[in-house]
C-alpha cells in the first residue's frame, strides 16, 4: 500500500513538473510575450490661438492622454492656428496628409459639402447633452463618419462648449430690419440664416475677431462665451452681448485624423485615442460651464449690456432656417440623409426632455 502511494505522488509530481516546464516555455515563447508597440509621432494643427486654453485645451487632453495612456510610445504634438496652417484649413491639412490630425470644427468646412454643419450644431438643433447622445447612441458618428470618407478622413467628438452667446453688436438690434447690411462674423449655418436676413456674412479665425471688430472692418460677431470672449476681449469693441446663441445651442468641437494614417495605428492606439477625445469632449463642456458663470458676471460687473433677442428676430431666424434645411434637402442627397436622420432623432429626444428637464428648469428657475 506504501509503495502504491509512493508511485502515486512520483506520478503528481512529474505530471506537475511537466505542466509547468510547458508553462514556462509557453510564456517565453514570442507568441505569448507582451506586443511590442511602435513609437509613433504625430502633429495636431488646430484652429485655436494657445491663449483660449479652454478651446485649445481640448486638443491639449487629446494629445496628453494619449501619451499617458501608452506610456509614452504614442505622442502627438498640438500647434496653434497660424503656426504650421491658418486656423481654418485644418481640414485641408489632414485630409492632404500635411499633419496626422486636427482639433477644429467641422461648420468651418460648409462649403466643402454642407451636410459638414451637423458635426458641430446647427440652427435650434441640439443642445450639447442632445449632440453627444446622437453622436454617441444616435447614429451620428456613424453619419459623420461616412461623410469624412469623402476626405480620406475619420472624426471623433473632442470637445463642447455648451449653448453658446449670440453675439457682440456695436449698436443695438431691435428688429429684422436692422440686421440688413450689418457685417458680422459668423461661420457654419448660423451663418447662411443671417445672410439671408440681410447680414453681410464674414468667417473668420478666432485671434482676428478682436481688430476686425475694434477697426470697424466688421459690426459684430460672435464666437463661443463669456469666458474665451472675455480672453479676446470683445468687451471692449462692442457694448451688446446678445442671447441666446440660437445658431449654436451646443456645439462639438472634433479631432479629425487622416484615414490612412488611423488604419495604419496598432488597434490598441485606435481605441486610447477614442477614448483620449471622449474624455476631452466631457472635460471641455464641463470647464466652460464652470468658467462662464464668473466670466459672466465679470462683464455684466464691467458695463457690458446683455441684451435678450428680440423674439421677431428669433422667429425670423427659425424659420430661415428651416427654409435652408428643406432647400438644401432637395438639392443634396448626402444632406438630406443627414438631415433626415439627425431630425428624428431631435424631434424624439426633445419629446423627451420637455418632460424631465424643461419642466424641472421651469419650475425651478420661474
């Protein structure tokens, strides 16, 4: 019986021996050894000037988290608008293979293809928790994204600046009427509603607006809030600070990267940069609501006169722009299907919100 034990525990420990002799020359074998990931290096053309760090700051968490997140292997560097493309041809960079990616917003490309305006928020569209739920679960990335592939490009949501202002005006609008011959800088389709009220429209980058406004070469203009339009100063260029920002009631911000290039990224790298953008896009649209609550408050303090639309104004414009999207609906198929999409979309979601957060902000702000 002893010796049958003996046998026994001399048959364990070879058959554990083995195993683990198996074990080793497994895990040493190059098949099972960790992937060696590439180092790889990228540029980030944006269309933002450093001294907006909110704006810019969103291609900055793309970048630093990317590099974070694979310990240095995988680095892009950002560059501000104007140091290696103007701030309004990051598309044309990316898609021509100049740089890697851009930060930038993709209502500064309508005239490529106008479809382009849903990436960042259009006229009484969404608002910035409706843009990401459409982006993220309503098929509006996908819809983006088969837009880009016209550009050999691919986007993701990296960044939001939250319902936006309407506006810095040198004299006061009370009506329709005084919009006609005003020349104001405003891009994307907000921008093609105020032409066809009579604005003379202008696009231009951020670090412009100020001495456009200042000079006189423009008569208004708007660009995101009360925290980066105190950072630019148009206070001091024009006394009106209009609301709301019915053209932008939450607009997305992107990176847009060169496709070729993104195929060309290890799967692992593909997936830290969505989730780098996606961390950016919840930290921009949460600084901004922290920040324009005191910058406001610091240009109310220091003279400047908020100014609510008039609603002839307001109406005139929702109904232009409804206009545009059925014009344009029948001229572009690519359009239509976008726009098809995204409006039911918001018609449902917005059913939605008029029963739990419309009827909470009305009581409790009454």
């Amino acid at each position: 019986m002893k010796r049958r034990q003996l046998l026994d525990r001399l048959a364990i420990a070879a058959t554990t021996s083995t195993i683990l002799v198996a074990c080793e020359q497994t895990n040493n074998s190059p098949n099972a050894q960790e992937k060696e990931l590439p180092q790889i290096k990228w540029r980030m053309v944006t269309s933002w000037p450093k001294s907006l760090d909110t704006i810019y700051g969103g291609a900055q968490t793309v970048c630093d988290r990317v590099s974070a997140m694979t310990g240095g292997k995988f680095t892009i560097e950002p560059y501000a608008a104007g140091e290696i493309v103007p701030g309004l041809e990051v598309l044309d960079a990316v898609q021509n293979g100049t740089v890697e990616c851009g930060h930038t917003a993709s209502y500064y490309y309508v005239g490529k293809n106008p479809a382009l305006a849903f990436g960042t928020c259009v006229p009484f569209g969404l608002t910035a928790q409706q843009q990401n739920a459409w982006y993220y679960h309503g098929g509006g990335l996908e819809a983006m994204h088969e837009l880009y592939s016209d550009f050999n490009i691919i986007n993701f949501p990296a960044g939001n600046s939250g319902a936006q202002m309407g506006g810095w005006f040198k004299k006061e609008i009370k009506s329709v009427a005084d919009l006609n011959g005003l020349k104001m800088r405003i891009p994307g389709l907000g921008g093609k509603v105020m032409a066809s009220l009579g604005v003379n429209v202008q696009v231009l980058p951020g670090g412009e607006i100020y001495l456009a406004l200042e000079r006189g070469a423009i008569d208004a203009a708007e660009w995101v809030g009360p925290y980066d339009d105190l950072k630019l100063g148009l206070n001091k260029a024009a006394p009106y600070y209009y609301y709301p920002g019915w053209w932008e009631p939450g607009s997305t911000f992107e990176v847009q990267i060169n496709k070729s290039q993104w195929d060309k990224l290890p799967m692992e790298y593909q997936e830290i940069f969505k989730s780098a953008a996606m961390e950016a896009n919840l930290r921009m649209l949460s600084k901004y609501d922290a920040l324009n609550r005191v910058a406001l408050k610091t240009l109310a303090d220091g003279g400047t006169k908020l100014t609510a639309y008039p609603p002839e104004i307001l109406q005139a414009a929702q109904q232009a722009a409804t206009d545009y999207y059925a014009e344009e609906s029948s001229k572009s198929p690519a359009f239509k299907k976008v726009y098809d999409q995204w409006n039911q979309f918001r018609i449902a979601v917005s059913a939605w919100n008029k029963i739990n957060e419309l009827s909470y902000d009305s009581f409790v702000n009454k």
